[in-house]
C-alpha cells in the first residue's frame, strides 16, 4: 500500500522527469522528434505554398526507406510545450497531413534556444530570407514581407532602407527592384485576378499595370479586357496612355481619356516628361561619364535642411526606367557626395534593364552593355560613330527586321554577336575572319567560343 509520502515522492519524480525532458528537447542544435500538432506558426511572411511539394513531402514522410530528410527548426518550447516554427512550414503542412494518416508520426526537429534571446525583427527578416534564397516565396509574398518588414522597422526606431533590404536580399535590381515589389503590395481585387491568372509572371510588367491602374483606371480597364496582354503593351499603354490596335491598323484612344492633338517633334526627339522637368525644387545633374545613345540619366540633388539628397532619373523609351525616390537617400555633407550616391545607383537599373533584354532593341541593349563595359575598363562594344554614319541606310530598308540570337554558353545566357570591335579581334582589314569560334556578349563581357560551346536558346527579330 502506498502512503501520501510515496504518492508525493512519485508526483515529485514524474515533475523532474518532465522537466528534464523539457531541458533535453531545448538544448539548442539537438535534433528531437515532435508531434506536428505540437507546433505552430506566428507570423510568417509566407502565406502561398506548393501542394505538390507537400504532398510529396507526406509520401517521403510516411515512407520508412524515405523518411524526413531535413529537419525543421523550432522556438523552445512555451508554456502549454508548444513550439514556434521559425523554418519549416512547409513540412509542418506535410507532417500534420502525416499524422493524420499516422497518429504515432513524429517531426525531426532542432530547437534554437538563440532565437528567443534574439531581435524578433531580425528572426522575421531570416524567416522570410530563407524562402526568397531558396526562390520560393512568390512575388506578392515578397512585397507584402518587404512592406511589413519596413513598417515594423519603422515602429521599432530602426527604419531600414530600400537599397539596404535589396543588398541583404541579393536583388540585383537593388532599390529599384524593391520599389517595384512594393507597388504589388496589398493587390486591388482586379490586380489580384491578373496576378493569380499567370498571364503575366514578372515584376516589371505587374508594376507597371499597377501605376496604371492608380494614375489611369479606364486604361487599367482596357487593358486588363486584352485577350493577349503581354509587357511590351502594358510599356506602350504606359507611355501612351492608349492601346494600339494593330489589327486595323488605326489607333484608338482609350476609353475615359480625352483626346489631344498631336504635336509635331522630330524624329527620335524625347516626349518623355521627366520628373526633373516638373519639379523646380529639384537640380538635375546630366550624368556625362558614360554618353547613352538611347536615352537620358540624371543624378537628381535635393538641398535640405542640413545637406543634400540624390536620386537617380532615367528618361529612357524601353520604359524600364529608374523610380525616382529620394527615401533610399541618406543626408549627406556636401552636393559632391550626394552626387557619387546617385552614380552609384546606375549600375543596378542597367543590370535590371539587361534582364529584360527581351524587350529591348538592338540598339537599346548595346547602349546598357556598353555603360556596363565601362565599369570593368572594357572597351563598348558599339561604335556609336559607325552606327549613326550608316543609320540612314538602315532606315531605308524597310520591311526587313534584324536577328537578335540569344545563346548559352555553360549555363550562361549570352548574345551571340554580328559586330565585333575590331580592337577586341585585332584585326586592320574589314574582311578579318576566325576559325572555328564565334564571339559572344555575355553581361558585360566579350567571349570567344568554339563551335559545340554554345547553345541558340531564341531568336527575335525586330525592326
């Protein structure tokens, strides 16, 4: 017979079991196995998931010679012992729909103790971090993070930059990239419908709807009826503020703009209205480092109260052009450093305009390659002096378009080039010739390539 003594023994013994059971399972880096339904999520950035990839996760789950490859990291445990999943939402998907089917199916599992000792803006930041690095976070899940992300920091007292966010994020396009994300941030239920339809999958196109949709609604609604809606349209509307009918060969104004007379400019003349142009408060500084041959870039200077802010303006007809934002600017000394700040910011827009090589003229990517040559003392590839002397005669052929042949070469995509400077080949004749290779453009780099190195991924023709 057992006295209250041994009962109060026994309850004393089952406590420090549990109890030690809770340290082991909260020792950091120590993988444990936890029941799904005995973890949860608290705000994560990532809201869309594939149900492919967790039904096949449940498959390898349930599978014995499988099993659960990775395991997911976890918060220590909180009061009623449930843990926080700070990576791994995807597997806690699978492994609850697992424990459904298996009731004595169990998660592996690392606890970080670090991560309750740790700034919660900063775990929110990883969790997020985690998904994008691993490309699968989708677009709006992205600008919605990177919109919260900035408020949160706001209202913690420690406001972040664009360009900081892009650097620590790895976008290429920096700032500018991040300023397009944010217009797709909290969709309209129109722009949501385009979205989730796939008609259109890349950020530029969907940014630009989304200025259109806010500056011009009737367009918006015109375009958005488009059977076929693809960039190089929404870029037209864009710049237009109508949609050509190509078909009829007659041009429609779109519905809810009055019509204008036309004005009567030269040929190649700029009708772009630049942000510069319509705000006297701020000096524009003609960027002359680099001479662009199809468009114009600005370091924009805005004088405050105690020194000076820069941004970048690009007047370019493709219309991936810069978005003129002096927030990602910090406040500096003098107009010279402010002036080195903006410089800076060219090289991100050309890398985001040479992504978007499909969309661009001949001339149009050579002019970005070029400015992306000068950076690694390269000689541009164009001979603008050439190209304009004979530009005539290129006009006068009409009807004929020109091949563009986009290659890859070792995984590398490139452009397969028909005009080499002839400094690059070193040859003196006009009939210099090679044996058995090619030359191709890839980023800002000319190569030499044998025959079986490369690969004709596309060919455009355009005018």
């Amino acid at each position: 017979m057992k006295t209250p003594m041994t009962n109060k023994l026994a309850g004393g013994l089952s406590k420090l079991s549990q109890a030690a059971s809770a340290r082991k399972d909260n020792v950091s880096g120590t993988i444990i196995l936890v029941k799904p339904s005995d973890c949860f999520e608290e705000d994560n950035p990532r809201t869309d998931f594939d149900e492919n990839l967790i039904e096949s996760y449940v498959a390898d789950f349930l599978d014995p010679e499988i099993g659960q490859k990775e395991p997911i990291q976890l918060y220590p445990a909180n009061k009623e012992g449930k843990y926080r999943v700070q990576h791994g939402a995807t597997r806690l998907r699978a492994g609850l729909i697992a424990e459904k089917e298996n009731p004595a199916f169990k998660l592996k599992a690392i606890v970080d103790n670090s991560l309750n000792n740790k700034d919660e803006l900063e775990n929110y930041f990883d969790r997020a971090m985690n998904n994008i690095k691993r490309d699968n976070m989708t677009l709006l899940d992205r600008a919605n993070f990177i919109g919260n992300y900035l408020d949160k920091a706001k209202q913690s007292g420690k406001p972040v930059t664009q360009a900081e966010i892009a650097k620590r994020l790895g976008f290429k396009g920096g700032a500018s990239y991040v300023s397009r994300l944010l217009k797709l941030r909290d969709m309209t239920p129109e722009m949501s419908e385009v979205y989730q339809s796939g008609n259109i999958d890349d950020i530029e196109a969907l940014a630009t709807l989304a200025e259109i949709q806010k500056d011009k609604p009737e367009l918006f609604k015109s375009l958005i009826e488009l059977p076929d809606l693809d960039r190089a349209t929404i870029r037209k509307a864009k710049k237009t503020g109508k949609i050509k009918e190509t078909e009829t060969g007659t041009q429609q104004e779109t519905a809810g703009h009055d019509t204008e007379p036309k004005s009567k400019t030269e040929p190649g003349a700029n009708t772009i209205l630049s942000q510069s142009e319509m705000d006297d408060s701020v000096v524009a500084i003609p960027f002359v480092d680099y001479l662009f041959q199809t468009g114009r870039v600005n370091i924009l200077i805005k004088t405050v109260n105690n020194g000076f802010l820069a941004a970048l303006e690009t007047v370019f007809e493709h219309g991936i052009n810069a978005d003129v934002d002096f927030k990602d600017s910090v406040v500096w000394a003098t107009e010279d450093e402010a002036i080195d700040f903006g410089k800076k910011q060219i090289k991100d827009w050309a890398e985001v305009v040479l992504a978007e090589k499909d969309s661009l003229s001949v001339e149009e990517y050579q002019d970005i390659v070029g400015y992306l040559n000068t950076l690694k003392n390269v000689n541009p590839q164009n001979d603008y002096s050439d190209k304009n002397k004979d530009s005539g005669s290129r006009k006068a052929k009409t009807g004929q378009l020109t091949a563009v042949i986009f290659v890859e070469v070792n995984g590398e995509e490139g452009l397969l080039l028909l005009k080499v400077p002839k400094d690059h080949i070193g040859a003196d004749e006009s009939n210099a010739h090679s044996n058995g290779f090619v030359y191709v453009q890839i980023g800002s780099e000319i190569r030499a390539v044998k025959e079986g190195e490369y690969v004709i991924k596309s060919v455009s023709y355009r005018e």
